[in-house]
C-alpha cells in the first residue's frame, strides 16, 4: 500500500501532467492521509520557514504540510503567501502566512514569536529567506562597496543568527528541535564577483555547526542544506536548449528542482536524522564531486 502510494504520489507532481497544482496536491495528500496521522514523517511539528512564498521555501513549506507538520509560511509578498498556504489547505494541511521583512530591526524575534503564537509551538525552523543578489550590488573585494557588504551579511548571516537566537528558547521548551540553513556551495566553490553573497554563506555554514555544538545537550540539531543549481519556474521557463544542455552536462544525476531541496529538509527535520547534527549536506546532483562532462 506505501509503494502504490507513492507512485500516485510522483505522479500527481509530475509538472508535465495537464492538473493544476491544487489538483496535484490534493492527490498527493489523499494517498499519504490514509494513513493514520501518526505515521506522517512530521506529525506533532511546527514549523517556520522563511522566504517560503515560492521556489525552494514553498516547496519545502508544502512537502512539511504534507508530512503532518503545521507550518508558518513567511515572506514580504502578501498575495504569494497567501497563495502557499491556500494551497497547503486545499490539500488538507495547516498553514498561515505571517508577513515580514527581515532586515528590519526586531523582525526576526518578532516573527518567532508570531509563529510560536499562531501555532502554539516551535519545533522546526527554516532558515531559506536571502538577500537578493541586484546587479551592482556585489562585486570582488578589490571593489567592494562596504554598504552592500553589510546588507547582504546581515540578511545571508545575521538574520539567521537573529532567528536561531529566538527559535532556541522554544525549542527547549518543546523538549527537541532541529533548525536548517539554506546555504550555497558558493560558500565553497564562489563565483567571481560575488565575494559578499560567498562570504555569507560561509558564516552561515559556521553558524550551523556552532549551533549543533552548542544545543546538541537540549535534543535540538542544525544541519545546513548546500543546493547547487535548481531549475526555476520563473527564470528558467524559456531556458535555451543548448544552455539546458550545458547545464546537464555540469551534474552526474540530472537538474535538481525545488522539490529535490525540500525532500532533503524534511528528512533532516525528521526523527529518521535523529543521529545528524552539523552537517553540510551538498545537494547538488554529484557536481561538487567530479569535473563537469562540458569540460571533458
């Protein structure tokens, strides 16, 4: 019965099938509510997830509401927020969306304690919410504008910081918890000309580890997720063949999707990780690993 319901699972979110995403959850959900709640991977959960209003945060705010968590879906964009959490309701989930902008001062405690009292707990949190990387705002070191350092390290790393600080006291609480950071493999292989957005990827990496040295006696975990190049619905929706092609051929696997991070994130929420704590986990179908078939 588990494997027929997986099948139906991936077939419901096949993003060729001619059914609106509604559609597909909707099946998806029937065929894991079946069974009892209990059984779900994240039943008895609460969860944050910032910048989950699309991309990799909605897809990870959905796959957690599947899996019997309740979840907070958080961005700036009020419609794409409420559009998740329709979504994740229609499909028998428990989602609200609370709005904020996180490089404003208090945003971060105050969205934590919003969470806590929309859903009455804290024991997941998310940290995915990132500084947008506007042209001319990042460069090398050699020429880098100090104002644009600071914006995109107090997003990339210090906000981070900030949402752990007030997650920690909840999550003792509850007895357990386990935080993930979406980090980059920039923060290990950068790009030229993106020194700040690399630098505070590797702050967070830092930061996660400290954490799981720091909190590992409270029963709470922090792992980070390093994707490397995910397809997007928006900016990759006319993609070019050729550049299609080229990016295949950088992956042993295939192109992750949005679904492939959010798959990882609900094991490592899970008590299936139970024994995992300061992980990087590289998500990046083997990229890291072996030199690109373009290069020969």
């Amino acid at each position: 019965m588990v494997a027929r319901a997986h099948k139906y699972a991936a077939l419901a979110l096949r993003p060729n099938l001619p059914i609106s995403s509604i559609q597909a959850l909707n099946i998806y959900a029937a065929t894991r509510w079946r069974f009892r709640k209990e059984d779900l991977r994240l039943a008895n959960e609460y969860a944050l997830i910032t910048g989950s209003t699309a991309g990799i945060g909605a897809a990870i705010a959905i796959e957690f509401a599947l899996e019997g968590a309740q979840v907070v879906v958080h961005g700036r964009n009020e419609k794409r927020g409420a559009a998740v959490v329709e979504k994740i309701v229609a499909a028998g989930g428990k989602a609200v969306f609370i709005a904020a902008d996180l490089s404003t001062n208090s945003a971060s405690e105050d969205l934590v304690t919003g969470a806590v009292k929309a859903m009455g707990q804290l024991t997941i949190l998310v940290n995915n919410a990132v500084a947008e990387v506007v042209d001319g705002a990042d460069s090398s070191i050699a020429t880098m504008d100090i104002t644009s350092w600071e914006a995109t390290m107090k997003v990339n790393a210090t906000v981070p910081m900030e949402l752990c600080r007030a997650a920690i006291g909840p999550m003792r609480s509850a007895g357990h918890g386990s935080i993930i950071n979406i980090s980059s493999r920039q923060a290990e292989r950068p790009s030229a000309g993106l020194a700040a957005y690399a630098a505070s990827k590797g702050a967070l990496n830092a930061l996660t580890r400290a954490i799981a040295v720091e909190e590992a006696s409270n029963q709470i975990r922090a792992n980070t997720i390093s994707p490397g190049f995910i397809l997007n619905d928006q900016r990759d929706a006319d993609i070019a063949d050729d550049r299609r092609a080229l990016l295949e051929a950088m992956h042993l696997t295939r192109l992750g999707q949005a679904r492939d991070v959010a798959l990882a994130a609900v094991y490592l929420a899970s008590s299936e990780s139970g024994f995992i704590t300061g992980i990087n986990l590289q998500l990046d179908g083997g990229s890291s690993n072996a030199r690109a078939a373009s290069l020969g």
